[in-house]
C-alpha cells in the first residue's frame, strides 16, 4: 500500500496556518485516495538523533570505509533510521512556517540528520552529486508573514522555499509542487483570506497528487 509521509515543522498546533492549510489538504487526499496511507511526523515530538561529533565521524568512516567504534555505529545507526523511515514513503507533504525569513530548527535538525551521501545522495568524481530519493513527488506548503514573490520587494529575504527546494532536489526530488499561505501578518481578515486561498490551492493539488 502506498504512503504519504506529513512533515509537520510547526510546534503552534491549532494555532498554524501552515498546519491547517496541511490538514485540508490531507482531508482532500484521504477522499480522493481513500488506499493510500497517511502518516504525519511531528518534528516537535519527533525523538531526533544528535548531529554531534561522533554522528559526523561516524559519517566519514562509514564513507572512507573504516571501523566503526562502537559509539559511531550506534550514532549512525540512529541516522539509518531516520532516513530508511523517510525514504519509505512513496509522496510527501511538507508543512513549514517562516521562522526568521528560513525554516524552523527542528526542520533543519532533520534535515541535517537525513541528507548524508550513501543515504539519499551519492557522489563520485565522475559523475557528482546524485541525489537517491528519486521518482517521488512532494507537496511543499510554506506559512509566511508577509509576500515574498518577485517584486514585493521582500523576494531576496526568502530562505524558506529556497532552501528547502535546493535540499530536495538535492537529494532527488524532480516534482516539486508548492503552495504559499501569504501573508499571514497583516490582521485577521488578511491571514483568513491567505488560509482560505491556500485550502483552495490545496484541494486541487491533493486530487492530483
């Protein structure tokens, strides 16, 4: 059976715009693919492994084919989890609000545990970086204060989409749809109508994920 796999970066539940934006579209989703299994992973709950020293140097001898210590298998192992959870999905579902023009820690504390070569990518010097989660879409849904697109003057402080869009397709994602909850910092009615606009967004895209 196939999965669909929610990253849900907010903490602010029932308060997130990006979460409630999220939760229409997996409504949408389990009515137009009633087989297919959902599965939400709270970043705020989720028990994340240390990116710390023994995690990087148990990296570099898996990757220079040495000798684990024992510390290092046990750190890497945490990190083999993570990332076989994660590449068992067969769709993906991104919800991440803008938290000082980027992402949350949380997302990044995760993304620097599964993005490590021979996990989702590969390098060699003849043909580079090849990412490894391949033929896979994913559904980003960004939350944000205020309008970044081209033009509004504020494009150049996005690090949120850019970031995220340059580490998945880093490691293999080619099918990158996107929707924007904006803005969300200008009084009530103006962060209504920006939910209101991304549920639509939503509910389309969710039928033809």
């Amino acid at each position: 059976m196939a999965k669909l796999l929610h990253i849900q970066a907010s903490p602010r539940i029932g308060r997130s715009a990006s979460i409630a934006v999220a939760e229409h579209f997996l409504d949408a989703y389990r009515a137009a693919h009633p087989d297919v299994t959902i599965e939400t992973l709270d970043l705020r709950q989720a028990d994340l492994p240390e990116f710390d020293g023994a995690t990087i140097d148990a990296g570099y001898a898996v990757n220079h084919g040495q000798t684990l210590t024992p510390g290092q298998l046990a750190a890497w192992q945490a990190v083999v989890h993570i990332a076989d959870h994660f590449k068992s999905a067969d769709k993906y579902l991104f919800s991440v609000p803008m938290w000082n023009f980027s992402i949350p820690y949380k997302l990044k504390h995760f993304i620097d545990v599964l993005v490590h070569r021979g996990l989702t990518f590969a390098f060699t010097p003849e043909t580079g970086f090849q990412g490894l989660v391949t033929g896979k879409p994913a559904v980003t849904i960004y939350a944000r204060g205020q309008v970044h697109d081209a033009g509004s003057g504020a494009e150049n402080s996005d690090f949120q989409s850019t970031y995220l869009r340059q580490i998945l397709r880093f490691i293999g994602f080619t099918d990158i749809r996107e929707i924007f909850v904006e803005p969300t910092a200008g009084g009530p009615a103006a962060r209504a109508r920006a939910i209101a606009t991304g549920k639509l967004k939503a509910e389309e895209m969710a039928s033809v994920l």
